[in-house]
C-alpha cells in the first residue's frame, strides 16, 4: 500500500543531520556515476504562467521522482507559486512506495546540499556566514550550515530591508545594509534569491571564501544568471 | 489536500460510459492541438530489467501525469511487471488533487480509446468482432466495444489456446484456433497481445474491416513491431 505523507508527516520524519549524510552520500553516488538522474525537464504549459518540472531519478536501492508546479501567477493568492510531490518507488520491484508533500522536502534538500558543499571546500574554522537573500532558503541554509561549521557572526542580507531583518531576527542572525557588506571578509557566502539580476560580485569575496549558489529554480534561463555568476566564481576558485 | 485513490475506489468512481465520452472528448482536444502531451519518455535505468515511464499532459481544464514501472523480472512474482500511477493537478493553480492507482485507470483508458476509434470508424452495423490476445486487454476490449457497437459474434485468439477459452468463457465470446480463423470476416479487429512478432496480415482482413492496434507497450521499439504493423494497415485503409 503506497503512503501518503502531507507536509507534518514529513516535517516529524525529516531531521537535519541524517539528512546532511544522506545527501552526502547521495552527491557522492551522483559523482561516481551511480545515479541515473536526467537534466531537470520543466514542461512549459503556457508561456510565463503555467510550468509542470519532472525530475526523475534512479540509483541501486532507491528510485524516486520530484514533480513541481510552477505558476508565477498564484503569488499573492493564498495559493503558493511552487507545489511539489515526491514519489518514491522500492528500487528492486518498482512498487510504489509514498508519495510525499515536496514543499518541506525541497526546502531542507536545497540547505542540506549546500551543507555537504560546505563541509567539503570550506574554512574548517569558518565563522562569518553571509547570506543573500531573507526567504525561506535563507532561514534554512543558516540552519543547516550552523551545523557543520562553527559561524560567530551570520549577516543576512535581502533586497527588501524589512524582510532581512525579519528573517535575522528569527535565525539569530544580523541584518546588514548591503550585499556588499554582508560579503567582506566572509568565509561562506550563500545566494538564495529570486534575482533577476546578479546580487553578488566576484571582486566583493575574500580569497578563500566558499560560494554556496543556490540560486532560483526558475522556468526562465534568463532569471538564472544570479546563481550562474556566482557558480562560475565557485568554479574559478 | 490530495486525495490518495487505491484501485478499490478508482473502480467505484470509473464507468466505461462516460469514461469513453471523455476520451472521445479527450483525444478532439488533442486532434486539435489544444493539449500539451510530450512523446512518452521511457528512462532505461537497467536495460532489460528496470523502466520507468512518465507521461505528463496538460489541456486547458486538465493536468496530468503517469507514471509506469516496467519490471519484466517480476513476472511470476507476484508483484506485477508493470506498475502504474496517475497524478492529477488543478489546471488553474498547479495544485496537486489526487494520487490513483494507474493499473485499471490504464486498463480501461485503453480500451475507451478503442471504443471511441470503433465508434467514429467502424461500420455502423458491424457485428463481428475479432480479439487477437486473451489478457487483460482482451477483456476490457469486448467490454468497451460492446458498448459502441452490436455485435453478435465474439472471436477471441489466443497464441496460448486454453487462455483464450477461459476469456472467452469470461466475456461470452467463442475461442477459435488461429488469427486467421478469428479475423476472417470480421468487422472489428483488436489486437492486444505482447507478441514480438506480427500476428495479424493485412491479407486476412476483410476489405472494410476497422483494425484497433492496441499493442504492446514496450520499452525495445522492436517489440512493437506487431502493433505497427497493424497500425499501418489501419493508416492504409
């Protein structure tokens, strides 16, 4: 019998530190070419309003799919722009096994990657965390990267300074006027907007600064060149 | 919240009438270009052991996707070879509605659409009907052409003889011992085997006779030779 998990029934299951493993693990199968994971495929049902992602993947003892709805138009109505399901399949047989909320999951997976990143290439004694952005990314990559590095001194940045000092003020973090000055002299840096515009620049960063680019999953190639600016730095480094 | 529909309740809700009334419906829209359906995508996660099929569609008023796993090593298991889901989205907002067992969902689904081609095809009197397969689909093709058409005499042939007397037993049908035998004079033919080869010739076939190619989804396009040939024949007629 298939399981059907909503979002509280995932949020009792689904804990940070088994996570962060599992992902590790995960992004260590990927790497060796032990998962069968095709480039994200996002149906556009109608141009700018209307977008269905299937993400399927497959390794030895686990098979799953993500599938994410996308309408720009919900935003505002009560109705979140982002819905998502995740499917899992015993690996051996096939058989359906739960089908889950995806909200939680995607929000969690997202930090617990930047996580294993981190705890991989960054400072062993990082302590300044900066993160672009004040939604609901930034709150879970300052939860998540709290645990595998020892930060003092974590400074939220976002475009809109209400926000990022709402958002500080629930993590323990300090709200700060710039990008910029979220970014001097920090030892991890986070993006976690919704830019359309790049928000952080190369010549800002400390030399060894570790860039976690979470960027935007967005329909459009265009929205991505935030996150893409700051792979390309991570890529130089 | 999703409603989660196991096969005990997708056959409460799902009637042969208005199901072959919507895919008639369905497959206008569709004609029409008014449907997003991409070519089905079959991941290969271990060739000749392990499939996965995602089928999304997407039309004005409707959002879907099914799933197929295809495991040809479960076959006398107990667990079946393939295993089906259909997820159901809100076509205005993205929202997720339902989870349904896919596996009667696809059984009837495929002989509606059977029902709907007999329907605008066929001739109007036809009265025999010929069924070249004694499985699953056999059966659901007797029930759903019934419905369209009068027909008297029931042909089923099977390449294995005593499955095609216990579905004919079943259906009311006459079991008959060769294809030839079945499609000679018929006015309808189905066929629905997974046979590798053709079993059906164009020569056999009465000049007005109306072929549905029900085939055999299969992950090797080889082994859809039987269905194309006949879907050929069907385009020549």
């Amino acid at each position: 019998m298939v399981k059907f998990l909503d979002e509280a029934a995932v949020k009792a299951a689904l804990h940070w530190d088994p996570l962060i493993e599992t992902m590790e693990r995960a992004l260590i199968a990927f790497s060796a070419g032990r998962v069968l994971q095709p480039v994200r495929n996002v149906m556009t049902i109608e141009e700018g309003k209307r977008y269905l992602g299937v993400m399927p993947a497959a390794a030895e003892d686990a098979m799953g799919l993500k599938l994410v709805s996308f309408y720009p138009g919900n935003a505002g109505t009560g109705v979140p722009t982002h819905m998502a399901m995740v499917l899992l399949f015993r690996a051996a047989t096939g058989e359906p096994l739960a089908v889950m909320d995806g909200r939680l999951i995607t929000e969690m997976r997202t930090a617990a990657a930047s996580a294993v990143a981190t705890r991989a290439l960054a400072k062993p004694d990082a302590q300044v965390l900066a993160v672009l952005g004040s939604g609901v990314q930034a709150r879970a990559h300052v939860e998540a990267l709290r645990l595998v590095r020892p930060f003092r001194d974590i400074r939220i940045w976002g475009r809109t300074t209400a926000n990022a000092e709402r958002c500080a003020a629930e993590v323990g973090a300090v709200a700060v006027a710039s990008a910029e000055e979220a970014v001097a002299g920090a030892d991890v840096v986070v993006t976690a907007t919704s830019a359309s515009e790049p928000v952080l620049r190369g010549a800002w960063l400390a030399p060894h600064a570790h860039v976690n680019a979470a960027g935007r999953a967005a329909s459009s190639t265009t929205r991505w060149s935030a996150a893409r600016s700051s792979s390309r730095i991570r890529a130089r480094r």
